[in-house]
C-alpha cells in the first residue's frame, strides 16, 4: 500500500467514528432547509409565473437566518418542559426540527401561483424554525467539539451540510420535474427524519450553562441588592443582562484592541458576492432556456461536488497559510467567478460553459465558506457560545439579505451582465479587508477576565 492510499484509507476510517457521523448527519440537517427557503423556492416560483422582482424580496423571507440573535439567548438558557430531559441543546434542537418538518408539509400543501402571500409566510416560518434549529446545533457543534478534533469535526459537519444542499437543490428540482412540486416539498420534510434520529441519539454537551464572567456576577448581584425594586424586576433584568447584554459586551472585550472595528466590519462585507449572485441563480439558469433537470445535474450535483472539492482544498490552505489567506484566496475565486457568469450572460446559452463557471464559483464558495466559518467558530466564548455565534450570523448575513432582496429589481434594471459584475465589485471590500487582517490576530491573546 501506498502512503496516499494509506493516508486516504486513514481519512475514510475516521467517519466510523459515532462523533463524525454524528457530525455528517446534523450537518446534513441544518443544510436542508436552506435552499428550499432561497434557490430551489426561486425555481418554484419562476414555474408559478411570479414577477422576478417579487422573488428577490423573497430572499426576505430568509432574515431569520440574520436575525436569530434576537431568540439565541432563550435557546442558550431557557429550559423546554417536556423536552428538557433531553438536555439544553438536544431539546431546542428537536424542537426546531419538528417545526421545519411542519413548514415543509405545509409549503408542500400551497400554491404560490394562487396565493404567493401564504406561501411567503410559510417561508418565513419555515427560515424562523431551520435558523433556530441552527442556533442549537452550531452550540452543540462548538461545545462537543475538542480544539484537537476541530478540523476533521468541522469539515465533517460541512461536508453533511453540502450532501444536504445536492438534496434540497438537485433533489428537489428533479422530483419537481418527475412529480411536480408538492411531492418535492413532502419529499424534503421526510428527510428531515435524518437529523430527528440523531438528535434522539447523541449524547449533550458537558459544558456548563452558567460559567460567566465576573462582569454578569456584579451585575446580577447589584440587582439582587436593590431591595426596594420588584423582586420580578431584580429577578427579569438580571437575566436578561445576563443572557443578552453579557454576550453583547464580551463578543467586543475579546476583540483585540485597535482592529475590533476592521474585524466586525470584515465580517459583514465577507459574503456579501456570492450570497447576492445566489439568491437569483437559478433565475438566471431559466432564463437562458435550461430546463430544471439540467439545472439540477449542472448546479445542483456537479456545482456541490466542486464546492466539497472546495471545503478539502480549504482544510489544505489553512494548514500550510492559516486562515487569513485563505479567505482572502476565497473571496478572491467568488469575485472572479462572477465576472465569468457576466461573460456568460453576455453569449449565447452554452452548456459546456455553465459547467466551468459553476465550478469556479462553487470552488470559490467551498474555501471560502469553511475558512469562514473556521474564522467565526474561533470567536465565541464558552460561556456565551449560542448567543455570541448568532450574534455573528447576524451581521455578515443581515447586509447579504437585505441586499439580495433587490437583486430582482437590479436585474431589471441592468440585466444580467452588469447585474454580475456588481456582485463581483462587492467583494472588493472583503478582498481588501482579508489582506489586512490576515496579519493581525482577532481577539486578544488573553480573554478579558472582567
């Protein structure tokens, strides 16, 4: 035997461990809902005959995704009767899923041709339930995983999370084009079962709920003290200082001193490229005359193949450069990439040329997204992790939404050549940002003890 073949028997062999494949599977979980809120409802509604500008502001419908701070401090502390047995994490988990396995059902039951309204709404609540199942399960994710394990642990979850969007964008678009729609969306809601029979058999993190900072005891202990205040009040307002303004302070205290305002600015222009290409992909792919199965063989299996390809190739770069170059690797890639899709726009419809860009941009993508998520992982204190990680979420993933909601609208306006080439000139920031950062730590060498 070789020593590749040796080194990627090793690799293989490490998915029987439960801890990967526990990984694999919820990854895959939290991975479904996505597309089904964003891309592949895109498709749906095209079909339905809905006005292109009005499926852009259904990128929306996905703010949950950017707002889920708002409720993280009730998944990182508030117990669930019945569910809380299971443990903090577990049973917001189980929770959640049941809550998408509902959204799901109910898409499956509406017709958007009839009353794009209801089906707007059904998205919303879909994007509420898959975000705050995503605010346990990155808890669960960060807590149980060991600093020596965080790579392989990591890359796992991403990989179950890619297998899920070949699922929720290849899957459903050819079940759409066998069975028609509804029978898309009931087949999504049943695969939900894979993350329901996992969070029932892991097992809860051992990390302490309540290890705070000295800044939260003294708070809570001035409440306390003011004897002549409602006990509710003393009682209400220590924790919501505790829960939602602790986290708040602590996030910016462990920034290091000078550049936190480079890194928080960083973090919001970071994906704004290709999550504002995306939401109207594959828009763009019908509009140029391919039907939804070549779609879904073209973006859906092929393009999230090459992104994994893209995640392997990150695990690489950050093991020989570090995490700073390869975002700046990353953003560069997505950014060149959608100057290609301009080029495509530009020419007659070529299939053999879709090919190639799509996996341009999902390589870009697959770095750029786990280096991501690497950067962000390494942020959050124990003591915080739901909350702060939410916090995160929020400010790269808030401008994302909110700009893809016009996405529509611009294209429109300019068309879809000059429609790419603005969402290539915004990752000029996050390109110039990368560069900077890249040789400055993020957070102090020490946390801030209070």
């Amino acid at each position: 035997m070789t020593a590749a073949a040796g080194g990627w028997r090793a690799r293989l062999g490490a998915y029987a461990d439960p801890k990967m494949q526990a990984m694999l599977a919820l990854g895959f979980s939290s991975g479904l809902p996505f597309l089904l809120v964003f891309s592949t409802l895109s498709a749906w509604l095209t079909q339905a005959g809905v006005k292109r500008a009005t499926i852009g502001f259904f990128s929306w419908c996905g703010l949950a995704f950017s707002f889920k701070y708002l409720w993280s401090p009730l998944v990182d502390r508030l117990p669930l009767p019945l569910l809380g047995r299971l443990g903090r994490r577990r049973s917001w988990m189980l929770l959640s899923q049941l809550a998408v396995v509902l959204a799901l059902i109910q898409m499956a039951l509406a017709d958007p041709a009839q009353d794009v309204v209801h089906v707007a709404v059904l998205a919303i609540l879909l994007a509420f339930a898959a975000a705050t199942q995503d605010i346990a399960l990155d808890a669960w994710r960060i807590e149980s995983t060991p600093a020596d394990r965080a790579g392989p642990l990591t890359g796992a979850f991403q990989i179950g999370y890619r297998i899920a969007l070949i699922a929720a964008g290849a899957g459903a678009l050819f079940a759409a084009a066998e069975f028609g729609w509804r029978s898309a969306y009931l087949l999504m809601a049943a695969l939900m079962a894979t993350g329901l029979i996992t969070t029932c058999l892991i097992t809860e993190p051992t990390a302490d709920p309540r290890r705070g900072f000295a800044h939260e005891a003294r708070v809570t202990a001035f409440l306390h003290e003011r004897s002549g205040w409602p006990r509710w009040l003393r009682e209400s307002g220590a924790w919501f200082i505790g829960a939602v303004v602790c986290p708040f302070l602590d996030l910016f205290r462990r920034l290091h001193p000078g550049h936190g305002v480079l890194v928080l600015a960083f973090i919001v222009v970071y994906r704004l490229s290709d999550f504002t290409m995306g939401v109207m992909a594959n828009n763009f792919y019908l509009s140029l005359g391919f039907t939804l199965k070549e779609i879904a063989s073209i973006s859906k299996i092929f393009g999230v193949l090459v992104t994994m390809a893209g995640v392997a190739v990150a695990g690489g770069l950050i093991a020989r450069w570090g995490v700073g170059r390869t975002l700046t690797v990353g953003v560069v890639t997505v950014s060149l990439a959608n100057l290609y899709f301009s080029w495509i726009a530009s020419h007659p419809p070529d299939l053999a040329g879709l090919a190639v860009a799509i996996a341009f941009d999902n390589i870009g993508v697959g770095i750029a997204g786990t280096a991501f998520v690497v950067y962000l992982s390494a942020l959050p204190s124990p003591a915080y992790t739901a909350t702060q990680y939410a916090l995160l979420g929020m400010f790269w993933s808030a401008p994302c939404k909110w700009l893809a909601g016009y996405s529509g609208a611009i294209i429109e306006a300019i068309g879809f050549p000059l429609f790419f080439c603005y969402t290539a000139a915004l990752g000029l920031p996050a390109i110039v940002l990368s560069m900077i950062l890249s040789r400055k730590p993020a957070l102090r060498e020490t946390p801030a003890a209070g």
